[in-house]
C-alpha cells in the first residue's frame, strides 16, 4: 500500500522531476556564449576595416606631399595646426578620400621630416601617453614641410571607440576609456618640384 502523499509534498515532488524548462537553461547558457562570439568576430572585424580605411586615407595624403601639391596649396604662412587640419580634411573629405569607417574627430597626422637618412627619432614619440592613457601631447602636433626631394615621414593614428563590452575586448585596448590605437606610416623621397612657382617649402 503506497504511503499517501500531502498536496505539498506532491507539488515539491512534481517541481524537482520536471524537466521542461530545461531547454531554456541551455539556451540561455549556451546562447550567451553564442553572442558573445558574434560580437568578437564582428569587432574584429569592424577594427580591421577600420585599420585598411586608414591606410587608403594615409595613401591620399601621401600622394599629395609626394608630388608637392599639398605644399604648393598650403604654403608656409600656415601654421602647423592649420596645415594639419587641411591634411586630415583633404584625407577624410577630399574628391580622392575614400568613405572612412572612423570619425575624423579622432584622426591624427603628423610630418617629419629626415633631413639625411631614415632617421629613427622620428618614430620614437608613441601617439597614446602611458601614463593618462589619453593622446599624447606631442602627437599630432607636428608638421615640418616636406621640400623637394626631401625624405618625408608621414604618420597617422585613430582614436576607434569599440562596440563591444569591456570584458570583449581582447587584446585591443589602447585607450584607458577602452578605445583602440589604429596606426599607419609612410616614408617616401618627394619628387622634384618648383616651390617658387608654387610657394612650397
């Protein structure tokens, strides 16, 4: 004879043998995981497109110091900071720019120039200061006129926000506020040009 069971006791009973919500447990572990996924590979892949848009901008601003259009339109009355603001706006927003994938807000340039050889000094300055974890104060800052023949060092670095939470971002944090430094250089020898017809360096 089975012993009889109390209404409590069969509710309890009932709760610990019901295996229905089961599926939604899995689906709410192994789903998580399953976005998170998602997230990290579209990041990475968003970063990516973002470092390639800043190397085809940088490649415009190089063409134009490399044959002295830009030192012929922006001649030496400018001041750095103005010169520097033309740069990004001529790689952002010129006729040859491509479509960009950053704020132009966030870009930086700087020009240096190498008066002998390949000059490693140039590259010494790091564009995030490791101390604030902020811009550095002195990248970005300077512009020295590439004349002709001259050896030109051409620097560009992006401040990128990313989309995905703190925990996500492996590997990419550059920025103390959890942004990533995308960088890209060029060092070319500038084509002869007459800087008296045109009023370059």
């Amino acid at each position: 004879m089975s012993p009889l069971r109390t209404p409590r006791a069969g509710l309890a009973h009932r709760f610990v043998e019901d295996e229905s919500g089961a599926y939604v447990i899995e689906f709410a572990f192994f789903g998580s995981l399953f976005v998170a996924v998602i997230l990290i590979l579209f990041q990475y892949a968003f970063v990516h497109l973002a470092r390639q848009n800043l190397d085809a901008s940088l490649q415009v601003a190089t063409r134009a110091l490399l044959t002295g259009s830009f030192q012929s339109s922006n001649g030496a009355t400018l001041t750095p900071e103005k010169t520097l603001q033309n740069m990004r706006a001529l790689m952002c927003g010129g006729s040859n720019a491509p479509v960009v994938f950053f704020s132009c807000d966030n870009l930086k340039v700087d020009v240096q120039v190498s008066t002998t050889s390949f000059d490693t000094n140039a590259w010494s300055d790091s564009a995030v200061d490791s101390k604030s974890g902020g811009w550095s104060k002195s990248f970005g800052q300077n512009y020295q006129c590439p004349g002709s023949q001259s050896i030109a060092i051409v620097r560009a670095a992006v401040k990128l926000p990313l989309i995905a939470p703190l925990f996500l971002q492996i590997g990419m944090r550059n920025f103390s506020d959890g942004a990533v430094l995308l960088q890209s250089a060029s060092v070319f020898r500038v084509e002869p040009y007459d800087k008296s017809l045109t009023g370059g360096c």
